[in-house]
C-alpha cells in the first residue's frame, strides 16, 4: 500500500489512512500469546526495527546488533509488550515515507507516541480478539 501523503520519517505525525494489521509480536516474559486472528509472533531479545532509509531492512523487523538506525522491540518500559504491526509503508518501501507505524500500549501518562496509535493494555487486547485476516485500522486526520 502506498504511504499516505504528507507522512515523512521522523515528523512525529501519525499517517492517515486505513492500514491492515498484518500481526502482532508480544513479550512471552510479560504475559501469554494475545487472544487474535492474526498471526502472532512471540519477540527475541534481539528482535529490532530499521528505521533507517538508507538501511535495505528499512520499514522491517531485523535482529540486532545492526549498523544503522533502529528501534529496540524488547523494551523495558512495557510499551512493546504487545505491538501491533501495520501496513503502512510496506508494499513497496519507500525510503523516508516512515517506518514502525504500530498500534502498542500506552505510557502510564498517555503521552503522545512518536507516530504510532497507542491504548491502555487491556483496551488493546480487547481490540486484538476482534481482530482476523483482513482487518484494517484507520486513522483519520
């Protein structure tokens, strides 16, 4: 799916548009497998993201060490416990139209994410059982 206009790396800006959730990674050291009908994929330490444009891996998932710009899956704060990939981006990749668009969990303050949808855990597994082959999240500008 083409990107959605406007959306560069790095703008903080979420990309409008309705995006299939493709699958969903989740920490097996904080909780069991997600209750879904996508598929599920259960994270590695060494689990990270690119979001580096100049990086072939740009807009996927990779194994760290890497050598260049990244983002760390397996966190310590708990946001990635439960990460919800979207297409955004991703057929084809297009080099600085944005990278790791997820639906995760929220910080305890909800503050804003860096482009990505986040919710309270629970509302998030709650949205997980309803989801199955062919769902598509939105997001409206």
């Amino acid at each position: 799916m083409i990107p959605a206009a406007g959306k560069r790396e790095g703008d903080g800006s979420s990309p409008a548009g309705a995006w299939p959730a493709q699958r969903v990674y989740y920490r097996p050291d904080r909780g069991p497998a997600p209750e879904t009908g996508i598929p599920v994929i259960a994270l590695r330490r060494e689990d990270g993201w690119s979001d580096d444009p100049a990086e072939p891996a740009y807009n996927r998932r990779l194994s760290l060490p890497c050598r260049g710009s990244h983002e760390r899956l397996w966190r310590e704060d708990r946001v990635y416990d439960l990460i919800v990939e979207m297409g955004y981006n991703d057929d084809p990749v297009l080099a600085g139209m944005g990278s790791a668009i997820f639906l995760h969990i929220a910080r305890p303050d909800f503050r804003p994410t860096e482009g990505c949808i986040a919710l309270a855990g629970e509302d998030l597994r709650a949205v997980l059982r309803r989801l199955g082959g062919g769902s598509r999240i939105t997001i409206r500008a």
